[in-house]
C-alpha cells in the first residue's frame, strides 16, 4: 500500500530527472518518472527506472561506526560519540604537530549542496587549510577553468530547452546516448521531429551517440584542438563568422585567427586521422546553423591538455556568435547529480563559494568574515591526486573521505592504494560496504543515502531542485551534516549548530546575494511547492534564468567574452613507443555508474556488460593473434589487466577502449583501468589524462 506519494531527483547523472517516490510500508519505495518535470517529461533510463532496488535493497549497507585502535588491528564497532571524538582528538593532534595543510577532505559531486558548502566552511574556514577536493576534479574542471577564463565566471550559458530550438549540434568527447540517456532522448526526439537537424559527433570510438549522428570525425585520441581550430579555420575562410558578435563583445579575435592559420586544412587532417572533407563539411554545416550548441564531457576534459581542449571549442561559439540567443551555447555535461552544487559552494581546493576567486585577498576577506573567522588561507589546496601523492610522500598525514571511492576511480590506483596504506589517518565515510578504500579505512561513518535525508543538488543546466527525506536510514547511518556539524563541534568551532538542512541552505543563500549566482529569492518552500528553478532566482528573475547572457554582457571586467588560445595544439600525453604501442582509452557503459557501489547490486542493471571486455580493431586483433573471447593482458608503465576480448570496428587501429567501473570487491583487481592510467593531470586544471595511456597489449598466456 502506497503511503505517501513524493517528488524528487534522481541521484545518478547531471541531467537531473525529475522522480516520483511512492513510498510503502516498510520503508521501502517504488520510483516513476515525473511527467511534470522540465526535464524529463517523464522518462527515466535503465539506471533511474530502477533506482528503487538500490534504496530498498539495505544488504550492502554501513550500518554503524567502526574503527581500528591500530593498524594492525581490526575495525571494531562503536557508537558515535566514541567514533567522532577520536576524529576530532586524532586531527586536533596532527595539526599541533604539522599544521593545517597537513589534513584533507576528499569529497564527491554525489554530495548534497549543503554537504559540500559545510565541508568547505569546515575545511577552509576552520581547519584552516584549503585542502578540499572532490572528485568532480575528475570529470569536469578543464570545463570550469574554460568557463571562467572565457565568459568571466564559471557559468553554463544554456538550458536543456534551447535543444529543441537548435538546428546544429556538436557532441564532442562525451556519449549521451550511454551516460545522459534522457538528454539524449531528448535530441532523438528533436532529430526525429526535425529531420533537417544536424548532429556532428567527434570520437575515437564509434559509439552509439556517435552511430546517430550525421556525421562522425573519428579522430586520433588527443588531436581535438587540431580539430576545431581547423573548423575555425574553415569558418573564417568560408565568411562563416559573426562579424557584430566578435567586434563588439569579444576579445583577443585578431590572435585567434592569427593562431588557427598556422595549419593547414590538410595538415590537420592529416594529423587528426579525419577526411578534409568532412573537416569542411562539418565546419560548413556550424557556418550556416541557426543555432548551434556544442557538447561535451570526459572525453576533452580527462586530458593533459584538457583546458586548451576547452578554449579551442569555446572559441567556435565566439566566432559564430552563438552563445546567449535562443538554441545555442557551449555546453558541458556533467557526470555526477551535484558537479554543479559543489561548483556553486566552492567545492574545490582552488576555489571559494559564489564564484568567489580563492586568489583574490578582497574575496577570501569577505568570505571570513560572512563565516565569522580570522581569515581564509590564500595557500591553494591539493587537489584530487596531489592529495594522494601527499599522503604518498608523507606531507598530508590525514584524510576524510567522503561518497566517493578512491581506490577504483583515481588514475594508478596502485599508488593510491600506497598512499592511503602510508596515511596515518584515513576517514571514510560511506553508505555501502562495498567500496574498496573501505579496506584502509582506520574509521568507517556510515552515511544516509539518497532518499535518506534532506538537501538541494544543481543539474547540468543550473536547475536547484529539492530532494526531501522519504525513507529512514538503516541502522545508525547518519546524513552527512549532522556527521560533520557533530564533528566541527567537537573540534571546539563555533557556527556549526544547525536545526536542520535547511538552516544550512538559507545560510547559503544569503552568501549568494549580490553575486552572479543569486538565489536569495529561491528558498526551501517555494522548491517544495513550486518545483525546480535555474540560478540566478532573485529580485529581478523571481522565476529563474534559463539562459545566461541574453544582453551579452558576459562576467570578465570588460564585459566581453574572451578568445583563449590553447597553449599547445599537440597532446602532451605519453606517446605511444615500441613497448607501448597502443592508445588506452576509459569511459563508461551504459548501465553502470562509477564504480559500481550502486549500479552494481542491481541484478537487471547487469546484462548489458556483464564483465569489462576491452574493445580492439579486429585488424590489430588479427595482426596479434587474439580471437573474439581471448583473455588479453594489457600493461602500461603502471601496471597491468588482463580481461576478456571484444572484436569491433567501433575503436580505431591502434586504440584500445576499457570500461572504468569495475574495482576489486566487484571483481578482481585485475579488471581495474586505473591499474593502467597515469598520474598526470593538466596543469591547469589539475584534471587527470584518463583519455590517453600508451599501454601493450597480447593475448594471456599463463607463465
Ligand atoms: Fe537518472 Fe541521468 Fe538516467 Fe535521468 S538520465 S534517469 S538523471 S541516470
């Protein structure tokens, strides 16, 4: 029996669809699409539909605190007031010893928005170090650095709407069709209604967003900026350019075409592996579009040159003038439900709330003093993997871990695995006990889940919504708040007594008004009752702004949009040589999510990719011996997989493509990727190169 009927958001994708909850007897709950919801009109993918078993389902659950005296000793349960106050007693001691910068928070964009704004006023407010990160670091920060420095602020232009109003799309690094389902959906459904549409997919695999659209560059991994500077380069030459938009509200034209006619038409094609003739081709169909919106995700973003990768595909909005109007803009998908959220509170070591520069002396004095404290370090945090290669070296001797998984998800988890061995203090805090960093963990937080507690997430195209509790939390689990108030209490901090999620959101709130991010007019009741709104809510857009940038004053002092030249246009990834010859590439399939926590005890979920296969050219195959089914073993300069063969003219000679869920408890830890990838990351964003491992690969023979 239905006992109460209740709106939400689905916790999986950056798309964000809207849910109906029907919750039972016995706490467990039935999950529909909602056909009211903006976004999703209803339709939910395979991972949504069956959200219910993960939130029903309790086997896998972290059901109290557990904790280790030693290393050498196992985890011992015990209650929360013991667990917390060895928390605050073990960092309290550490940073008497070795300072603030010797502690870290490693946190995740599944986290609510009030999760991640406490974690950072604890951290960066309190503890006095800007040593927080998040493993949104992994997926999308080449796309914010791109953001900030061309429109002045770390702002997406667009909104799943202006797809229907667009005649032109390029999707470009990213898969919808796999990882944003319903958005895609959404332009299947566009394309089928407007036949005229074009879709231009750029990818080094065939994939099946790749498959539908109408023209397909199959590039050479890591030659993307060759790429759309050789389709500027066409733009200018055909006339294809906005002459109004460029002179009036951009800057740095005069270099950018400068820098694109460096290279040929045909030498990038060359070097891109493409047709010239579809080069031009897909230029000349962006040239004539009404609209056209670029998209893109991991595949430009996880790369060593990951923010030139991002400028280079900005500038192709600029020049066509196609940011601010109806059915255009630059649009980066986002992997995770909260990417955004944890954007918007500064949820990064180099960053601070409501676009607040961490950098800026005025804008760190302004945030301590809204929280009430002496100062806020100017010292840049670690980020994701400098956080790990401290706990390595020894620099960072603790580290709080919080809905997110280390252990499988970072590149050359071998030495994360070292590190977290090396740490002396390792918090995890979790809702399953299915992750592998469980297994270094001194002190395990079990964690409320999705449904579990109350908070607010940001999707892909800045739309706040409400997620409410409708379940309790099994065992002694907690939602993540009260977890952390508890402990900043216990740590002696004042400003961290709060009734409920709420305060904490008004709290929020009242830190944006003013910004370019204001939501001051957009509080708790008007989300429960009204549904979902787009930032900025205030004064002057009481109902939302689908759109940013519609008077063309964009957020750089000088109200222009800015031409950002990439700094290189080649990879800076280690090259394929003769002991590694081939190009490793990582993504995900379609019903699975992460590492797999919670896609993964969801039997249905299972049949798509049972196991991870690598995909190899059937010609490379060949030239190797390996035959459909042959168990392969894959090594890079890290370390080594060995999984099963998939045959298919999806992956260009010379690439290899493996899935990045599987982890150790799901499986083996044989069937990692990150076993493979390395430890570089852009230096600019600090983004790591999963996109691009010179790796060797034959056929497993036992020794
Ligand atoms: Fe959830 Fe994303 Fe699927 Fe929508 S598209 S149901 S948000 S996983």
């Amino acid at each position: 029996m239905i006992e109460k009927t209740i709106k939400s958001t689905c916790s999986y994708c950056g798309v964000g669809c809207g849910l109906i909850i029907k919750k039972e007897a016995k706490n467990k709950v039935m999950v529909e699409g909602d056909p009211d919801h903006p976004v999703n009109r209803g339709m939910l993918c395979s991972k949504g539909r069956n959200l219910h078993y993960v939130v029903n389902d309790t086997s896998d659950r972290l059901l109290y605190p557990q904790m280790r005296w030693s290393r050498s000793h196992p985890l011992d349960r015990v209650d929360w007031d013991t667990a917390l106050t060895r928390a605050a007693q073990v960092f309290k001691s550490i940073i008497k010893q070795h300072g603030p910068d010797s502690v870290g928070f490693y946190v995740s964009g599944q986290c609510l928005t009030e999760e991640y704004y406490i974690a950072n006023k604890l951290v960066k407010g309190f503890l006095g170090t800007n040593n927080i990160d998040t493993n949104s670091r992994l997926c999308m920060s080449s796309a914010v650095v791109g953001y900030k420095k061309t429109f002045g602020e770390d702002s997406v232009p667009i909104a799943y709407a202006d797809i229907e109003l667009a005649d032109c799309f390029l999707i470009t690094g990213a898969n919808p069709a796999y990882c944003h389902p319903i958005l895609f959906r959404r332009l299947e459904q566009h394309k089928e209604n407007n036949p005229d549409v074009q879709i231009i997919a750029v990818d080094p695999r065939r994939t099946d967003t790749a498959a539908f659209a109408d023209l397909h560059l199959q590039l050479i991994p890591g030659t993307d900026i060759i790429l759309y500077n050789a389709i500027g380069r066409r733009l200018l030459e055909q006339g294809l350019v906005d002459k109004d938009f460029i002179d009036n509200h951009t800057e740095g034209f005069g270099y950018y075409k400068e820098q694109v006619k460096k290279l040929s038409l045909k030498e990038a094609a060359k070097l891109c592996g493409v047709p010239l003739a579809d080069i031009k081709k897909a230029a000349d169909i962006i040239g004539v579009s009404k609209g056209f919106i670029s998209m893109w995700a991991m595949g430009l973003n996880q790369s060593v040159v990951g923010t030139n990768k991002n400028f280079a595909l900005l500038n192709l909005s600029l020049i066509t003038g196609q940011v601010g109007k109806p059915g255009s803009g630059p649009f980066s998908l986002t992997g995770q439900p909260n990417a955004m959220g944890g954007r918007e509170v500064g949820g990064m070591a180099n960053l601070l709330a409501v676009h607040k520069d961490l950098m800026n002396p005025d804008h760190r004095r302004e945030v301590a003093q809204f929280w009430g404290v002496n100062e806020i370090s100017g010292k840049p945090g670690y980020t994701a993997t400098e956080m790990f290669e401290a706990l390595d070296s020894g620099k960072l001797k603790a580290v709080w871990i919080i809905c997110t998984n280390p252990a499988v998800s970072l590149p050359d988890v071998r030495r994360v695995e070292k590190a977290l061995k090396n740490a002396k203090f390792v918090v995890v805090q979790d809702i399953s006990n299915k992750s592998d960093t469980l297994d270094f963990a001194d002190l395990v937080l079990p964690a409320a889940g999705w449904l579990e507690k109350e908070g607010t997430m940001t999707n892909s195209e800045r739309r706040i919504s409400h997620l409410p509790q409708v379940v309790d939390a099994p065992g002694e689990a907690r939602p993540d708040v009260e977890i952390l108030c508890d402990f900043a209490q216990k740590m002696g901090f004042r400003g961290f007594k709060y009734f409920n999620a709420e305060e904490i959101y008004q709290e929020y709130c009242a830190m944006t008004k003013g910004t370019n991010i204001d939501i001051s007019f957009l509080n708790y009741d008007r989300l429960k009752t009204e549904g979902t709104f787009q930032w900025p809510v205030n004064e002057y857009r009481h109902t939302g702004t689908p759109r940013l940038f519609e008077d063309k004053k964009f957020y750089t002092p000088s109200q222009k949009a800015i031409f950002n030249i990439p700094s290189t246009i080649t990879n800076r990834s280690i090259q394929p040589d003769t002991n590694y010859p081939f190009i490793l590439t990582t993504g995900r399939v379609r019903d699975q999510w992460h590492t797999m926590t919670k896609t993964g005890k969801v039997s249905r979920l299972k049949t798509h990719y049972p196991t991870p296969v690598v995909e190899i050219n059937p010609a490379d195959a060949f030239a190797l011996k390996i035959r459909e089914g042959d168990v392969c073993e894959i090594t890079s300069e890290n370390g080594n997989v060995r999984v099963k063969a998939n045959l298919t003219d999806n992956v260009r000679k010379g690439v290899i493509f493996l899935p990045m869920h599987w982890g150790k408890k799901l499986d083996s830890d044989l069937n990692r990727s990150n076993n493979l990838t390395q430890n570089m990351v852009d230096p600019q964003s600090k983004e790591p190169d999963f996109k691009f491992t010179a790796v060797h690969i034959e056929k497993y023979r036992k020794r």
